[in-house]
C-alpha cells in the first residue's frame, strides 16, 4: 500500500504521459460496508496527523460509504480531471449471512412476542384457532426465508456495484459527446476481505497504521509527533487570555465577537 501510494504522489503519469507529481495529492476512502462508515475520519486523523508534515507527500483525505456517495461525489472522481488515489473496500461476505452470527432468532425481531402471543390464547382455544397458530409458526419460518434470500441477493448487488465503479474508473468510456466521454486511467485500489468480524477489523486497522509508518520513514519525517497541532492550541490559549499583539484580522474578528 505504501509503494502504492509513493507512486501515484511522485510517478504517475496522466493520459497525455506527463508526470503528475506535486498535482495527485487527493485519496478517497470507500467501504461498501456501513460498518466502517467512520473509517475515512479515523484515516484523516492516523494519516494526516502522523505524515502530514514539510515534504511528505501526504495526501488529502475524503470518502463515504460507497452506497451513499456513488450519488454524490462519484460524478467528480468519473469525469473531473481532478487527480484522486480511490480506496475501495469490499467485504465477500455478508456478516449476518454466516451461521454464528445470523440466526432465526435475529432475523425474526418479533418472535418473543409470537410466543407471549401463543401462551396468552384462551385455555378454551377451539380446533379452528389452534389451526391458525400453527399456520403462525410456517408463517414466520416463511419471513425468515425470504428475509435471508434478500439479503443474500442484496449483497451481491453490493459487490457488483462496488467492483463497476473500480474498472469504469480504469477503462473510462470514449465519446464523442464530451458530457459522455470518461477518460479513464483513473487510479483505484481494490481491498477485498472476508467479513467484517472484530479479527479481521484489527488487522485492516493494523496494515493502514504500518502503511503510515512506512510512508513516513521514506519521506524521513517522524510520524508521531504533532507541532501542527499543538501551535493552534497555543494560540488559542493567548486568545483566551485576551493577550495582545494579534494580527488585524484577528482584531477585528474579537472586536466583533465583543
């Protein structure tokens, strides 16, 4: 991942041949999984903080959840010249598919009232009405069948639109019509893994934080110190103190705050 990004910041070169470096400075963060949502923010710290210093070459960044933002910003990275570095991340699985973590019991949310429902009926239940609870019970066995079939088929549409995205992005589409036409040549990189299961979030966590160290060590910055973000707390302690000597703007600013 680390050469990966090396290249593409320094090496790159664009449909016209041009080495790109200094301009690719963008890279987008996408899990079609709504469980790593908040993974671009925890990027944006661990990234940004630890590499983001003089001459490192860290790029920007960004992301969504891909079902979300495939509506939104998807149209910039398809057919803008802006240059993006685009992470995909894409699980195999569905997590609530597999036995040990989707059963009945869990598909079925009101199932404990089925039964609250079955041991209040009447003592005096004549044949017809227990006929009907019975029926209840194929009933909820036929939910949970469908529910699990929709969800299965579900996830291969997740999967299906997740992998599209990468190759229009790689081969584009030529048109003469230039509100048609998608250059392609556009970087993506595809993270495949099983299911999101508390193992396998670890070690992605744990190959983006060796990345970061890996990409510091080649730029020769020290990825675990943070100056940039302790000048803006200093100066927010002289604000707060009401000290003077402040810029204009600065000024002015408190002067229209008081």
């Amino acid at each position: 991942m680390a050469i990966i990004e090396i290249f593409y910041r320094k090496y790159f070169k664009n449909n016209e041949g041009k080495l790109n470096s200094g301009n690719f400075n963008n890279k987008c963060i996408v899990p079609y999984d709504c469980h790593l949502g908040y993974l671009y923010k925890y990027l944006q710290q661990a990234e940004m903080e630890s590499n983001g210093k003089l001459n490192s070459g860290q790029f920007l960044i960004w992301g969504g959840i891909g079902t979300d933002v495939q509506h939104s910003f998807f149209q910039m990275l398809h057919q803008n010249d802006e240059n993006v570095l685009l992470e995909i991340l894409l699980p195999a699985k569905n997590l609530y598919t597999e036995p040990e973590n989707f059963n009945k019991s869990n598909v079925i949310l009101n199932q404990n009232e089925h039964k609250l429902y079955k041991r209040n009926i009447d003592s005096d239940l004549n044949s017809i009405q227990f006929t009907k609870r019975v029926k209840l019970d194929d009933l909820v066995e036929e939910s949970f069948n469908e529910n699990l079939s929709f969800i299965k088929d579900h996830h291969k549409l997740l999967l299906a639109n997740g992998l599209a995205q990468s190759r229009a992005l790689m081969n584009g589409k030529d048109n003469s019509d230039e509100k048609l036409l998608f250059k392609g040549n556009k970087p993506t990189t595809t993270i495949l893994y099983s299911k999101l299961t508390p193992d396998v979030l670890g070690y992605l966590l744990s190959i983006y934080e060796h990345k970061i160290f890996t990409v510091g060590s080649y730029y020769q910055v020290n990825s675990f110190d943070q100056f940039g973000v302790q000048l803006g707390k200093e100066i927010a302690i002289e604000i707060y103190e009401n000290k003077e000597n402040f810029d204009e703007s600065t000024k002015k600013l408190l002067e229209l705050i008081e």
